[in-house]
C-alpha cells in the first residue's frame, strides 16, 4: 500500500547553489547531503511536512542526472511513492503488467530500498516506490 509521497526529486546542475536557494525559499536547513556512487549522484534533502525534496547532482557525465539535465534541463526528475512492503509491491506491479525499470529493488539514498516505475508506464513521469525496509 502507498503510504504518503516520500520525495519529489529534483535535477540539479549545482548542488551547493540549489541548496543555497531551497534553505533561503523553504526558510529550512538541508538536513542531509549524501552521494550514491553507483547511482553517479549527490542528493540533498529537505523536509517539507511529511515530503521530502531531494536535489540531484550527477557526479559524472555517465550519471543518469546529467544525462537528464542535458536532455530536459534542471527540474523535477521524479517523484517518490512510500510503501510498506516494496517487494510485494513490485511483485503487484509486475502481476499488473507495469513495466519496471527495476524489477528488485536497491539501495538508495537514506538508506532506502527503491525501485522505478518506467515513465511509458505513467504518462512520462519517472515514478519511484520506496520503502524503509532492510
């Protein structure tokens, strides 16, 4: 079951000058900054209620976030789903005929399981569920 929206990602070209900005615009701290090395990127999170923004740097030109930037620019990248129980949701998904990016979930940033829906499957938005879970 989808719980709550956990994060709303957003593609960044600048990390520190993004982070600058959200703290003087939400008129709160970046509480964490965190690099995922096998996902080329660098996140910074910001809490919003019970929503998260994440800013996405890509530390690469392979990294999946610059390759975005240079596509579409910087904006909204994706937006994240929690789930109690990711891989039934993902089993759901599947059953469901969903087509998936991520078929099992991973690690992600904070420490999260993740998994991503294709955007053919959702009117081009890249959709991500994700859960606590170990």
């Amino acid at each position: 079951m989808i719980t709550h929206i956990e994060h709303i990602g957003i593609a960044v070209k600048d990390l520190d000058q993004s982070i600058k900005f959200y703290e003087d615009f939400l008129g709160t701290k970046c509480y964490a900054v965190e690099e995922v090395a096998d996902q080329k990127v660098k996140t910074a999170f910001f809490k919003v209620g019970e929503t998260k923004i994440e800013l996405l740097e890509g530390t690469s030109s392979e990294s999946p976030i610059t390759k975005f930037i240079e596509k579409r620019g910087e904006g909204i990248h994706h937006i994240a789903f929690a789930v109690d129980d990711i891989k039934s949701k993902l089993t759901e998904l599947k059953e469901k005929n969903i087509q998936l990016i991520d078929s099992e979930p991973r690690l992600g940033a904070e420490g999260l399981q993740i998994a991503f829906i294709h955007p053919k499957a959702t009117n081009g938005v890249l959709t991500e569920i994700c859960s606590h879970e170990k």
